[in-house]
C-alpha cells in the first residue's frame, strides 16, 4: 500500500518537522512524494503566507532562512490537505485539536492513522484527556505521539538529537519512524503512548521553574534541583493517573532529555526568567516575546493544579503547586525554592 502524509500545522515546529518529513518521503517506494502542508491563511508583507511558501519554498513568519523541500505544498484548505492522506500529522496548539478534529470528521480515509507532536493535555471538567485521546475517539483512527528533545530551530538546522515515538500499533510505530527518523533527528520508538504524552505535557510547567531560577540568578545547583524534582513529579503524576506508565519512559529522550533542554533553552524558559527580571505579567510577555506563538507551561500548570485542587492533591506535588501559584497567584518568584 501506499502511503500519503499530510501536515496539519504550519508553525515553527510544523515547519521544521516538513522538512524532514518532505525528505524522507522521497527514500520510500511506499510513500507518496506530496507532503500536503495546512497553513492557517494570513498576510506577510502583503502577501498569502501559502504563496510565499509555495514559490520561496520557506516559512519566512515562523521559520525564515530555512528552505523547505519543494515536494512539500502549503494548503489554506484543512479538507483538501487531508482528504486522500493515509498519516496525518498533527503539530497544532493542543487548543486548536477539537477543532480541527470536528472539522475532519468523516473527511478522511478510513485506513487513516495519526500521530500527535502537541506538548499538551485537553482539560475538562472532568479532569483531563490524552490529545491522542481526543484523536482517535473524533477520528476513529489510532493515533501515536511524538515527543522529545527538540528545539525546533536546533532541528531545523539539522544538529543532531534524539526524540521519541509512542505507539500503541507496532506497525504503526515504525511506520511513522520512517518519516522522521535521519541521521541528525534520531527516532527510538517505545510502547508507551500515555507516558511519552505526558512527559511532552508536564515539562512545560517544570521549564517555567528553569525560567524562574535563572532570572533569580539562583545557579546551576538550584537548577539541578528543580529538573531532579520536576521530573520526580511529572513520573508520580502519570503514574498516579495511569497505572500502566513506563518507568522506561522517563529516561527517553521525551523524559529526561527533554527536561534538561526545556529548562535550559525555549519558550517558557525564556518568559519565565524575563518575568523575574522585568515584573510584568506572564500574559504581557507572551505577547511582546513570542511572535504570535503561545506559551504552554503556563496553561498546563493551571490546567494540572485545577486537576490536583480537585483531589486534594497540591501537597503531593509542591513544585508544580508553587510554579501555578507564580504564574497565577502572584506569589513571589523565590517562593519556588521556599515552598517545595
């Protein structure tokens, strides 16, 4: 059978992951050589975002000086990028997934699988939902994750790291390895789809307590701490919510190494210490700092604390409790060594 993959985001990590992806492709005999790319429509210069794309073969908004292979095709049209694909890749806000998904809904093949690159859980009510969850329960097509050390400029520019995908479907595990595993993006994939995808999820919140120690000029030992403790709690979190969790898991590159590069690089990192440095709100900053992207950390922390509020639970994870009531509650920026 042949296979057809399309993109479903267009951001700096849509982006970078195209070009890999538009690559690999074309090294298979079973895969179709289009990469059909959904870009949400807006203006650069006076000019479509998909037609700057589609004749520069670049992402001059969220990823410039960086060539996109030109098999792949940026689509305004989410149905028409999606409507013949057998692999769909989704790397979207996780705010934008039940949307999409809504709209998607018998629109596509029915030998369609997913996989999901969002660092991010849906909340609800009721707690909350896997975005690969949400995927296949919309869909009615499994769905694997993707998740790892990868800063997608780092990537972009082709320097060597490791990610790692979860699969439920061993076939479809390696399926989805063969479109982005390459020399510099190594792929290892692990039969564990709930723990990659919350380790994705949690450490956002953990990179906002990286942020805040180096604005307070804390040092590499109180760093040390806070990724030791941090990673303590986002493997007590999975596991206390789903039993079947890996211990495994945590020492991929989803994991650890994941941690360790989000609390010392990347989006939260940077807000958070610029939160310390100039007192303005996290709100303010995303707006100043990010270029349209949106800060995750914050909203995961607010979204676990509701979770934990709800059990009683916030005194069992004192590091991800102080980091929301920073973030939300205005408490002070040191009270994230005081309080854990």
């Amino acid at each position: 059978m042949t296979e057809k993959v399309a993109l479903i985001g267009s951001g700096n990590w849509g982006s970078a992951v195209a070009k890999i992806i538009g690559r690999n492709v074309q090294n298979f005999d079973h895969f179709k050589k289009e990469v059909k790319m959904w870009v949400y429509e807006e203006q650069v210069d006076g000019m479509n975002l998909t037609d700057i794309i589609n004749t520069q073969h670049e992402n001059v908004k969220y990823l410039p000086g960086i060539k996109l292979p030109e098999n792949v095709v940026a689509c305004p049209d989410l149905i028409k990028t999606c409507e013949d694909a057998t692999m769909l890749v989704f790397v979207v806000p996780h705010q934008f997934v039940s949307g999409i998904c809504k709209q998607l809904k018998g629109k596509i093949s029915a030998n369609c699988k997913a996989i999901s690159l969002i660092k991010g859980v849906d909340v609800n009510e009721d707690g909350f939902r896997l975005i690969t969850d949400m995927i296949q329960d919309a869909l009615g097509i499994r769905s694997c994750v993707l998740s790892g050390a990868n800063i997608a400029n780092e990537v972009a520019e082709e320097q060597f790291c490791e990610t790692t995908i979860g699969y439920r479907n061993q076939a479809d595990g390696q399926l989805f390895k063969e479109i982005f595993n390459t020399p510099f993006f190594r792929v290892n994939i692990v039969k564990d789809v709930v723990g990659v995808e919350l380790c994705g999820a949690l450490k956002n919140i953990i990179a906002i307590g990286g942020g805040l120690v180096d604005g307070l000029k804390l040092g590499d030992n109180t760093k040390a701490a806070i990724i030791r403790i941090g990673l303590y709690e986002m493997r007590k979190f999975s596991q206390m919510f789903y039993k079947d969790v890996k211990d495994e898991t945590f020492f991929e590159s989803c994991g650890v190494a994941d941690l360790i590069t989000t609390c010392a690089g990347g989006r939260n990192r940077k807000v958070a210490e610029a939160h310390v440095t100039t007192g303005k709100s996290f709100d303010q900053l995303e707006k100043e700092m990010l270029n349209g992207q949106k800060l995750q950390g914050t909203s995961t922390a607010k979204d676990m604390f509701n979770i934990l509020s709800k059990r009683n639970l916030c005194h069992e994870f004192p590091l991800m409790t102080a980091i929301y009531k920073i973030c939300y509650e205005d408490l002070p920026p040191i009270r994230i060594v005081e309080d854990i």
